[in-house]
C-alpha cells in the first residue's frame, strides 16, 4: 500500500509542475486523492475479509482432491476385480 501512496504522490508531483491552470491542479488532486481512497480501503476489505475467503476456498479445494482420490481408487478397485 506504501508503494502505491508513494507512486500517486510522486505522479502528482512531477504533473504539478508541468500544470500551470489551479483549476486542472485541484482536479488532479482531487483525482489523486479519490484513487488512494478507493484503493486504500478496497486493499482493507480485501485483508480483513482474506480469512473467511481462505477456509472457504481451502476447504472447496480439499473436498475436491478428497473426492478425487475416492474416486480414483474406486476406479484402481474395481480394475483390480476384473484382472
């Protein structure tokens, strides 16, 4: 999160300079400014929400392999029937 504060604020600095209208200034600060926002707590939602999405994720993929290798020497059983 420190990387993309300090990209933004370095962006905004160097296009400072090279802006001579206060108008457009106050729109790119105020653009800069709304993206930090969003990002900043989209990147929070994201950290706090990470457990329950983890466990449940994990916990789909564990049930998958699970059922696989179920199926996988049900398979290897019942060849070994027929040989």
């Amino acid at each position: 999160m420190a990387v993309l504060w300090c990209t933004v604020l370095f962006v905004l600095y160097m296009v400072w300079q090279a802006v001579p209208d206060p108008t457009i200034r106050l729109v790119l600060s105020c653009a800069a400014g709304a993206v930090l926002v969003f990002n900043t707590a989209s990147i929070g939602a994201m950290i706090r929400h990470y457990k329950e999405d983890k466990d449940f994720i994990y916990g789909l993929d564990i049930k998958h392999l699970d059922a696989a290798r179920e199926v996988r020497a049900e398979q290897s059983r019942t060849a070994a029937q027929r040989a």
